[in-house]
C-alpha cells in the first residue's frame, strides 16, 4: 500500500499504559481520590487538569503550579488552615495570584483578594465527567 500511495510519512502503531483513574468510589459511593496515588502524584495532577503547569521544585512550598508569571496553584491534599493561609499571605507578592485546592479548609478569616480556595476532588467534578468511559472534559 505505502508504494502504491507514494507515502513517505512513515507509520506504526503506539501503545500506551494508561495511569489508573485519579478518582474512584468508596464503599459508599462517594468519589474519592485513588488510594495509588500519592500526594504529589494528585498535585501534579490537579495541576494538568487546572491548566497550570507543574513546579517541581516548589520554591517556596506554594508554588506547586504556575500558569503565568504572576498565577500560582497550590495544591494541598490535606486541611488548609489559617496558620498556612497566613504563612503564604506574607510571602505572596502584591502582584501575585494564588489558587489554593485543597482537600478540606477550616479558616476564621478572609483569605484577601489574591488567594482562590478550592475543595478538590469536587472543584475537578465541574470540569471532567471521571465516570465517563472516554474521560471526556465538559468544556
């Protein structure tokens, strides 16, 4: 076929491993995060589905994620409380934006006008069907 059709772009087939589902139901039928995920695996996850682009470094701690120069992600899969909330407001430039996704909070006060909170994994329901075969965005 490639002679008769003068192709010169190659071919092949690719085979993927795909990474298991990053949510998955309890025994109650709550999605939850998949228990084979580590925390940095989630955060590099939320980052992607986020469209921010993952930090490895992480310096400082907060800056999981950036999306522009001034846009931050932080991803916490844990309880976001003021002591962190306080912490970061200090070191958070004037012309810095952060999105702060985490799996619980418990704050007695404004975070400001730079700082997003998020519940994950609900905040990650508005953008994907995870029960969906294809995986398909909603967008």
């Amino acid at each position: 076929m490639t002679n008769q059709t003068d192709w010169k772009y190659g071919g092949g087939f690719g085979f993927y491993k795909l990474a298991p589902s990053l949510l998955e139901k309890d025994e109650y039928g709550f999605l939850r995060f998949n228990p084979s995920y580590t925390d940095e695996m989630i955060a590099q996850a939320v980052c992607k589905l986020k469209g921010y682009d993952w930090n490895n470094d992480s310096q400082p701690f907060w800056k999981t994620g950036q999306s522009t120069e001034r846009d931050y992600i932080f991803v916490y899969p844990s309880l976001f409380n003021d002591q962190i909330a306080d912490l970061i407001k200090r070191e958070l430039g004037e012309d810095e934006s952060l999105l702060v996704c985490c799996k619980a909070y418990s704050l007695s006060s404004p975070l400001g006008d730079q700082m997003t909170i998020e519940k994950i994994p609900n905040s990650l329901f508005d953008l994907y069907e995870f029960n969906n075969e294809c995986g398909e965005s909603k967008n």
